[in-house]
C-alpha cells in the first residue's frame, strides 16, 4: 500500500472514492479539483495495485495555524486494516509540516469507528451539529491542538 500526494491525473478515483464511500453526501467535482489546485489545501491517497483505495482531503490556513481534514475515505473492502489511521497521520503530518497547529474535522455522531480513531489521536469533541450531513444526520466537531515543539537551551559548562 503506497499513500502519496495526488494530482489531477487521480481525480476519476477520487471521485469514485467519494460516491463509494459518502454517496449522496459526497463533494462534488468542483470542490474536489479546488482540492487538486489550491495552494491552502491537499489530497492524500492510498494506492494498491493501481488503484485508489482511500483518500484524506484537507485545507488549512497558515496564517491562523489551523486546518481542517474534511475528509476521509476508504474503500469498504479495506476498511479495518489500518488505511484510515494511516491516512489521518500522513494528513496530519502535511500540515505540520506547513506548520498547523490546530486540526480540526466533522465526523458522523453514528460513526462509531472513526469517532473512536480520532478519539485514540488526541482529537476531543467540541460540540455536535445538527443536520450537518443531511436532515437527521448530526456530526461531532473534534478539534486537536499539537503541541509546539520546546526549544531546549544548553549553557555551558
């Protein structure tokens, strides 16, 4: 399994990935090309066999530090392997890497095994909104605050 950056070239499988998976929730083609093209955001997808199998879309802001994964999809048939974990670290690290501090997501309040992986990384539930998928369909707002890194200074001896 091999997670990458995509570009446009993996568009067709990215939207495969988001009817599979999100169905009538899913974005639509214009918002996942401003994914694609956007300097504020990225795509991460997982790759097996030629095909795309998971992805992680995410949009950040470097001048407040805070950015928000706004998704992540994997195929049914390779869920519960580990792909979504995978996929929300190499999110992560993405924008830590562009130097986000604050990381943010929605995740369906019937969504039990996501609620529980993000949970398991540091994420705390700050509130829920209602009908934020459709009518009926709530979803939890997570919130995680890395930490920054301490400058260690050595006087010496």
């Amino acid at each position: 399994m091999k997670l990458r950056q995509a570009d446009e070239r993996d568009l067709p499988g990215i939207m495969r990935l988001e009817a599979e998976c999100f169905g009538p929730e899913r974005f639509n083609v214009g918002i996942v090309k401003a994914f694609l093209g956007r300097e504020d955001a990225f795509i991460v997808v997982a790759e097996a066999d030629a095909e795309l199998v998971g992805s992680g879309m995410c949009v950040f802001s470097t001048g407040s530090a805070e950015g928000r994964i706004a998704s992540i999809a994997v195929l049914p048939g390779h869920r519960r392997k580990g792909l979504g974990e995978r996929l929300l670290d190499e999110c992560e690290r993405g924008m830590i890497a562009r130097g986000i501090r604050v990381l943010a997501l929605e995740v369906a309040t019937d969504n039990g095994p996501a609620t529980r992986l993000y949970l398991s990384k540091g994420y705390e539930i700050k509130g829920t909104i209602k009908d934020y998928y459709s009518k009926g369909r709530d979803a939890h707002f997570m919130v995680r605050t890395v930490p920054r890194k301490r400058k260690v200074r050595v006087r010496p001896s």
